[in-house]
C-alpha cells in the first residue's frame, strides 16, 4: 500500500476543534501514516501564534527580561488543547526543560521551535501515532545548510519499524548538536524532505485555503481555484508574490516526481490544487493561463545612446557595475539604441547616486534616467506555449483597461508574460486580464 505524508499547517491546529478535524481528516484514509505539524497559529485575527510567542521569549531573555508572563501563555495554549482534547498527558516536565534552556539562551531557532516540538507531541498522542523528534532525523551541516542525504538517510533508518509517526516540522540539528530551523514557514519543507524519504505516493499539504487561487484574493472577488499547477509554474508565481506553500518546499519532491497537493482543513472534500511535474489537463488548455501574480517596488534604470547596438561589451559594462555595488536585476528590456535594467527599488535605496554616476563615468550614455513606482505582472501559463494569440489577450484586455505598459518580456521558456506597468494600475490590470481569460472561459 502506498504511503501519503500528511502537512497540518498552524492554523489547522490552533486549538482543540481543529486537532478533531486533523484527527478525522488523518483517519478517514489509512495511508496517511506520516504527520507533520506546525506549531499552534492563530485561532482569530488578532490572536498570536506560539512560534511569534516564543521569539519574544527569546527577545526577552536577551533583553534581561523576566519570560515567565510570555511563557505562561505558550503553556496556557498548550494545556487548553490537552484538556479539550480530554488527553491523559502532561507536558510539565517539558516546560520546565524549556523554560530553563530559554533562560540559559539556548539561542533563537531552539527557542523557535519548541512549537512545532510541543505540538508534535499532543497530536501524536491524540492520534496514537509514535512521537519522532526531528532533531533525530532531520540534519543540517555546520554552515547552517540543509543535508538533504544525510537526513533521508536517517529517516528511512528511523522509520524502519515505525508503522505511524508524528514528526515536527520546521527544524532539524546541526552536527555539532545545536538546533536549527529552516527560515518561516518552513514545516512545509519538513513535510517535502519526509515524503521524499519514504517515498510518498502523494504529499498533502493541509492548511487554510483551498488552494493556489488564479489571482490575489485582495484584489480578485472570489477568484477561482487552480486545479492543478506544475511545479515550474509555481515557481514563477511564487516568485511573483503568491504565497501558500514555501519556496523551498519543492525541490525535495520535485526530482522525485512526488506530487504535492494543497488542501483544506476547513473544508476536506475540497480536491484543493495539485502541483505536480507536468499537466495535460483540458482544464488547462482550455483556459490558457494558470495564474497572475505581481509585485509593486521596482523601478527601471533607463540608458539611451546612439550605435549602442554595436558596440561590443556595452551590455557587460553595465552588469559589472551592477555586480560591483552588489545589486541583481530582474529583467533588462533592451531596444537598439536603448536598454533598461528592472530592479527592486529597494535594492537600489542609497546608491542611486553611485550607479548613476559609474554608468555616466563607464559608457557616456546620451540619456539617463532612473524610472520609480513600477510594478510587475507575471501571467503564468505553460498552456500558452501551444495556444495562439495570448499575448495579444493580454495585451488587449490592458489596453481597453487604458493601462500603459512600460515593458514586455516573455521568457524563452514561453511559461510567462511579464509586463511592467506603473504601480497606480497594478490592480487594475490584475483584474482586467483574470477577467479576459477566466471569465471568458466559463
Ligand atoms: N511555526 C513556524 C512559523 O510560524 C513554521 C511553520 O509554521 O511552518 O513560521
């Protein structure tokens, strides 16, 4: 039978009603036997999760501040569950460890992530699953990098007469025994590196949405669900500012072929986004686009000289003296006497000066200018690499919208059309093109 690795994200365990619904969600299907938690999230609005409340522990304690308020309130989270629950455990000798290394300055990730630790064991209590600490299994080399061989290595070891097992996400040990955590969020890539180790047919991502949504819901009324996306996509959006899944969570199982699936707690019968290596579905051809995603912040270093087409090494000029004050682009347009470099305006905040005057100093341009308040579009499909005429949709829908565009690139890979714009018309121009290509496809 094959094996399904199962993430629960915070908010679906926030408090006892939502472990019942991990709980019936992990049971209703046998081979959801590997359970990764995340710490207990917020239950409302303008409630804290524990992970944040264990930083200001840490905060306090460097600061030399009492912890004991702050960390009554983590124990209060905890023993509430365990009581709702009706579980016969105590976590008293746990705190009490806790409390004392917090105090002895433990450090900021061991702080971090005795959430995810704590709440490892209350679920795998309640689901009668074996309890494996990640610092068992999960390894990262002295340089604070990830061994992903190391820890596959390990869990197959681990696991070899485990039928069921709770493992915590989010943080693992160095080999020199110190814990570490992977930057936030990141249970979700515990929950990758154990479905790659046991070789899961499948890894359920469990959270609060029902999957990557086509277009910012902010901006976007009631935007549809992607069906299926590949991990290609995903990328490009992710990179583009959609957030539901960890960056780093794709490539444990993406050589592995091992699909990851988006669903939701709050809704189970969901089938949720399937993110997987390669996609085929009518769904996508027929609706072309898979997602639009943006960011606002850029601006554009604008050069303009005359004959620039031909002269050699003009282009490397300016890339050395990109390299030399440490700044990456995003894009370079160029035309034949023009080229312009995209980039985040932040990135470029107190050397404007600098470039500017290294670029006067190196090519003598005839025109220079830096252009502020820009935001980029990515529409990201890799159905559009077959399909006629979708970039002239998008261009279309911009244009009835009386959106400027400022520049055009579309990767050789043909998965995305990027489009800058001014940040005044970034939403508008999300709605514009989500309403040319999804609300035309019904
Ligand atoms: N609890 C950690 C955080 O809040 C890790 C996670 O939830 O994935 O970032």
């Amino acid at each position: 039978m094959g094996v399904k690795v199962v993430k629960f994200g915070g908010s679906s365990l926030a408090d006892a009603n939502q472990f019942r619904k991990v709980a019936d969600i992990i049971k209703s299907d046998e081979k959801r036997k590997f359970v990764v938690p995340s710490a207990p999230g917020k239950r409302f609005r303008e409630d804290t999760k524990v992970t944040d409340m264990l930083y200001s522990c840490y905060e306090l304690v460097k600061s030399g501040k009492d912890i004991k308020d702050q960390f009554g309130k983590i124990r209060e989270r905890y023993n509430g569950i365990i009581s709702d629950l009706g579980l016969d455990l105590s976590l008293d000798k746990e705190f009490e460890e806790i409390e004392y290394c917090l105090k002895a300055k433990s450090g900021r990730d061991y702080a971090a992530s005795r959430g995810e630790y704590l709440n490892g064991i209350i679920l795998a209590a309640y689901l009668g699953y074996e309890f494996i600490d990640a610092a068992e299994v999960i390894y990262f080399d002295d340089n604070g990098s990830f061994m992903l061989d190391k820890t596959i290595e390990a869990v197959r070891e681990r696991i070899k007469n485990v039928e069921c097992a709770v493992i915590p996400g989010f943080y693992g040990i160095t080999l020199n025994d110190t814990i570490k955590t992977f930057s936030r969020g990141g249970s979700d890539v515990t929950g990758s590196i154990i479905a790659r180790a046991v070789r899961a047919e499948i890894y359920e991502n469990w959270t609060d949405v029902s999957g990557f949504l086509i277009a910012d819901p902010r901006i976007v009324e009631d935007p549809k669900v992607i069906k299926t996306i590949t991990y290609k996509e995903l990328r490009e959006l992710s990179y583009m500012g959609a957030t539901v899944l960890h960056e780093d969570a794709i490539f444990p199982v993406r050589t592995a072929g091992i699909p990851i699936n988006i669903r939701n707690t709050n809704d189970p019968s969901a089938p949720g986004t399937m993110i997987v290596a390669e996609d085929n579905s009518e769904e996508t051809s027929r609706n072309t686009i898979t997602g639009i995603a943006g960011k606002k912040g850029f601006c554009a270093i604008n050069i303009e000289k005359s004959m620039m087409n031909s002269e050699v090494g003009f282009v490397k000029k300016i890339l050395d003296i990109l390299y030399k004050n440490d700044l990456s682009f995003e894009h370079i347009p160029s035309g034949i006497d023009t080229m312009s470099i995209v980039l985040s305006a932040a990135s470029l905040e107190g050397k404007e000066e600098a470039v500017l005057s290294q670029i006067r100093k190196e090519v003598d341009p005839d025109h220079l200018e830096i252009e502020h308040n820009i935001a980029l579009l990515a529409v990201v499909g890799h159905g559009m690499y077959k399909t006629r005429g979708t970039a002239a949709r998008v261009f279309a829908a911009l244009s009835h919208a009386r959106i400027n565009i400022k520049m055009i690139d579309q990767g050789s890979s043909e998965l995305n059309i990027i489009v800058g714009i001014g940040e005044s018309d970034f939403e508008d121009a999300i709605r514009c093109i989500y309403s040319a290509f999804i609300d035309s496809a019904e």
